[in-house]
C-alpha cells in the first residue's frame, strides 16, 4: 500500500510540475512577444539599410531609417496609391488573402508565387529636390526549400544595382544558405538590369562572370553547388523586375507619371 501511494504521490508531483512549466513558458511567451515583435521589426529595416548600402552597425537602426520614406503603389497600374494605410498595410497576409491578391498562372508564376498582392510596399530614399536617390523594392520567390525574401536596391537611374539581400529563407546552410554570403551580395552592386529594349536582362548565370563574359553588366555568378537556389533568385529578379511586378511602376517613375 506505501509503495502505491508513493508512485501515486510521483504522478501527482510530476504533473503539478508540468503545469507550473507549461504556465511559465506560457507567460513568457506572452511577456516576450512585443520584445520579439520589436526585434524583428528593427531587423527588416536593417536589412533595407543594407541592401541599400546605408547601414552602419555605430548607428541606430531607427535613426538611420529616418532618412527612408515608405510608400505603397498599386502593383497594376503602377502608381503610388493611398487606397491602403501604408503604417498599417500587411503586404505578406494580403499575399494570400484572395480578397487583396490575384492568382498566377503557371506560364507567369516564375518565381513560384501562386497569388501576388495588389499593392506592394516600395522604400524611397529622396534628395534635397524631392528627386529619388535610392529606391529599394521587396522581392521573393521560391528556391530549393523555401521562400527567399528580401530587397533589391537601384541607383536614381532605376537600372543600375546598389545591393541584394534576404532576410528570411530556409536554404542549405554552405550552398543555398550562401545568398547571405557578403563576398557573393558584393557581386550584386552596379550591375544593370534592363537592356536598350527595356527587358530584364539581369541574371544569376552557371558559374563565375569574368571579363570575357558577354554582356557581364547584366551577369551575377551562380552560387556553387546550389543550382537550384541560384535559379530561384534568377526567377525571383526577372518576375519582380518585370511586366508583372515593379516594371510598369519604374516606367511611371521616370516619366513623371507615379
């Protein structure tokens, strides 16, 4: 009878136990979740900063930001728009809700999307005359794993490339992983991305670009042993830099007519 009671007595202890522990990490979560929130707010627009080759890891995140303006634009007729509060906007859930995006068809679905949002959040970097200095677009697409998100930054020119980063995917660590290698984002800057015709002629080859390399202005090397990966971005530019994505938008922009 002693012996029951003492496993009974071991239940009931280990089972106090795990409700004390669910109710701390329960609370904990809850305490956390607007520090996490905020951390990862401060995150994406380092990673804005970056792309943009505005980042300085002496300064404040936030402070350094203040020199961006973001705006929203209709991704159809390409024009800034004021249909959705950009200070509330959640372009990622718009992505998905049929509501506020459109679905893609195989022959246009490039970068594996499935649906694109109606309205796309773009981040502008102005000069003392209002004129646009930098602009920085958000792009995503699929590669070997998963979703790689990120920016792509261009010069006042809206052609030439200042940087490329993601701030969130799930590739192979030291072969798709390497989109956050900073010698290959290095190889991002002055490339050009249209050709005379206006085509998106920016691409991520197979192999390294050298000198002898036709039309090099246009060419990043591939990551090495991660084609897929390499492919997946090369899809990603040619779609978010095309008809379909911020192409339309650009044209608006250096006619005047954004």
């Amino acid at each position: 009878m002693a012996n029951n009671d003492s496993i009974k007595k071991t239940f009931i202890v280990a089972a106090v136990l795990c409700i004390v522990c669910s109710v701390i990490v329960s609370s904990a979560s809850v305490m956390l979740k607007p520090m996490q929130s905020a951390n990862k707010a401060l995150d994406f627009k380092r990673n804005i900063l970056m792309a943009a080759g505005m980042y300085d890891e002496s300064k404040s995140v936030d402070d350094m930001f203040q020199q961006i303006s973001v705006k929203v634009i209709n991704l159809e007729t390409g024009k800034f728009t004021d249909e959705v509060d950009a200070s509330k906007y959640d372009q990622r859930k718009a992505s998905k809700d049929p509501a506020r995006s459109e679905s893609l068809d195989k022959s246009t679905d490039i970068a594996g999307l499935g649906r694109i949002e109606k309205y796309s959040y773009v981040y502008i970097v102005e000069g003392a005359n209002g004129d646009i200095e930098k602009l920085i677009l958000p792009i995503r697409g699929y590669g070997l794993w998963s979703t790689l998100r990120g920016f792509v930054a261009l010069k006042s020119d809206l052609n030439t490339v200042i940087g490329l980063g993601y701030y969130e995917h799930g590739e192979t660590p030291g072969l798709g992983g390497e989109v956050d290698n900073p010698a290959w984002k290095a190889k991002w800057e002055g490339k050009k991305v249209y050709g005379s015709d206006n085509e998106v002629l920016l691409s991520v080859i197979k192999g390294s670009v050298s000198s002898d390399t036709p039309n090099a202005e246009h060419k990043v090397d591939g990551l090495s042993g991660a084609t897929l990966t390499s492919d997946g971005v090369d899809n990603m530019i040619k779609f978010w830099l095309g008809e379909n994505g911020f192409a339309p938008f650009l044209a608006n922009l250096k006619s005047g007519e954004a």
